[in-house]
C-alpha cells in the first residue's frame, strides 16, 4: 500500500446524534508512522462506529471509515473502553477471532500467538478485572492486532501511565506496529519522556484545531506558529482575501449552516476561519475585520 494514504479525508464532518463533533477535516498522508497531537478522540469515535461521517470522505489505508475496521484492514485501540471482567485475557481474544470469522480451533491459536508475539502470555489466564491499567490497554493493542491489519490506530495509549507503565507499554507498542503502519493520538505530546519518544518516532505529526489538521515540527511546543479562531457573519470571502493578502494562512472550519448552532441567532450566518499567525499579534485579523466590514464575532487563541 506504499501509494496509499495512511490518512486521507475531504471536508469530513463527523457528527454525534446529529450534532459535529468535527466540522470540516481535510488532510492527506502517506506516512508510515502518523502522530496525530490534540483532541482526536471524533476520528476514534468514528472508527468504533459511535460517530457518522455526516459529509466529505475519510479514509484509512484507502478504505473508507469504519469500514476499514469492520473487514480488518485497520486495527483499532480505544482508550480504556469497558471489558468483561470475568473474562481471561486469551479468552477475549479468542472469542474476538471468532467473530472476526476465524474458525474456533485457529482462534484459540491465534490468540495464543498474538500473546506470545508480543511478549504478553504472562497475562493469558488472567482476569481482565485483576488487570493494570498498562496490561489492559497492552491486551487492546493486541486486541488490535488479531485481524493482521495494515494500519494500528492506537488512541492515547500512554495517557496517565507512571514511567514504568509506559516504557512496558510501549515495548508492546512497537513489536505490534512492526511491519505495518502506525497512526497513534496523543493528546499532550510533552507528557513525558515516554510520549515525546513515541511522538519523535513518527515521521509525520499532525496538530489538530477547529476541525483542520495542521503539520507541526518534531517539538510542537517549540512551533513559532501561532493559531486563532475568526467568526464573522458579513463579507466572509472579502475577509479571508483580506487576510490573504496580509500573508495570513486561512482555513475556513464552519459555514453558515452548520454555525447556526454554535453562535448566537443575533449574530446572523456566520462563518469561521483557522488563521495562522507569525506572532502572538492579532491585529491584522483585526485590521482584516475591519477593511472588510466582516463583523468579527469571535476570536479565541488556540495552542502554539
């Protein structure tokens, strides 16, 4: 899949009982190793297939999301969701290779394998309630990887994790994803040692904020760029030329429909813009605003 993007999505809007969880995503990578740093958590949800992609397409190793998931191409983690606690470690798998259509007697192998690949038969007969949090989220990992996918989506594995936890986990980590491409969220890429390894590990990072997914530098805490959120509700076009020609990177988020929800009734269709700024500055976007008789009804700092 070396011409296949590891992420791909156009305009995607992912929803939650009808209301957006993110309003408009576009972004495409072929990296073998993504990290993908802040809130991703409406991706993962539309992944398990909680969430529904409202508009636009989203794809993981060129099959469409949850597809992907759902004929085994991509091999989902999510962050501590709940297990049958009386259940052994080997039993969840085994019966998670069933359902994945593998015949009974393979699925018992298979689940022993997975765990023996991956250094975890120490856990085979365990209950999943007599689990730490580290062994339980090293179990989803290979959970994850039952199906032989060709991408890992792992969601914030090392999150809350004490330093020992995390160097286990993350053992784990890599003999799972050798071979195939990993996509893993990381809510605080500066969390510990631990999670910038990880994050310096991949070749690509992606920050995500108001729905756009922006490249970000192998320190993003180091990044000079700084970002905002712009709402106006007149001259919406007139107003990113204008920030345009200020050199201003602008990234349109929501339109008027799906604004209606999030701004007040008063304020008219408005329409919001992902600005990138070259300083902590936010006069030109004032300036912008003001050339253009935009009515700027919002302007809210995002991270740096």
């Amino acid at each position: 899949m070396s011409d296949t993007p590891t992420l791909e999505a156009r305009g995607a809007r992912i929803d939650l009982l009808g209301q957006p969880l993110l309003a408009r995503l576009d972004v495409a990578s072929h990296a073998d190793r993504l990290a993908l740093l802040g809130d991703w958590s409406p991706l993962f949800r539309l992944l398990a297939g909680e969430a529904e992609l409202a508009a636009g397409t989203l794809e993981i190793a060129g099959v469409g999301v949850p597809l992907g998931v759902e004929r085994g191409r991509v091999g989902l983690m999510r962050l501590d969701p709940l297990l049958p606690p009386s259940w052994s470690a080997e039993q969840l798998l085994t019966s998670s290779a069933e359902l994945a259509g593998v015949p009974s007697k393979a699925a018992g192998k298979l689940a022993f394998q997975t765990l023996e690949r991956l250094g975890l038969l120490e856990l085979a007969s365990r209950r999943l309630a007599h689990l730490q949090t580290a062994e339980r989220r090293a179990l989803l990992v290979a959970h994850a990887t039952l199906t032989d996918p060709l991408v890992l989506c792992l969601e914030e594995p090392l999150a809350g994790l004490d330093t020992h936890a995390e160097h286990t986990l993350l053992a784990v980590i890599e003999r799972a994803s050798a071979g195939r491409r990993l996509l893993v969220s990381l809510a605080d890429p500066e969390q510990s040692g631990t999670t910038r390894r990880l994050v310096q590990s991949c070749s690509e990072r992606l920050g995500l904020a108001a729905g756009v997914a922006v490249e970000l530098p192998a320190r993003a805490a180091q990044s000079a760029v700084n970002r905002v959120t712009a709402t106006v509700c007149n001259n919406h076009q007139a107003f990113a030329a204008a920030l345009a020609s200020r050199g201003l990177t602008a990234h349109a988020t929501h339109e008027a429909s799906l604004l209606g929800t999030l701004t007040s009734t008063l304020a008219g269709p408005c329409w919001r813009y992902l600005i990138e700024l070259p300083s902590e500055s936010t006069g030109p976007v004032l300036d912008a605003a003001l050339e253009t008789e935009a009515g700027l009804v919002e302007l809210i700092p995002l991270f740096s």
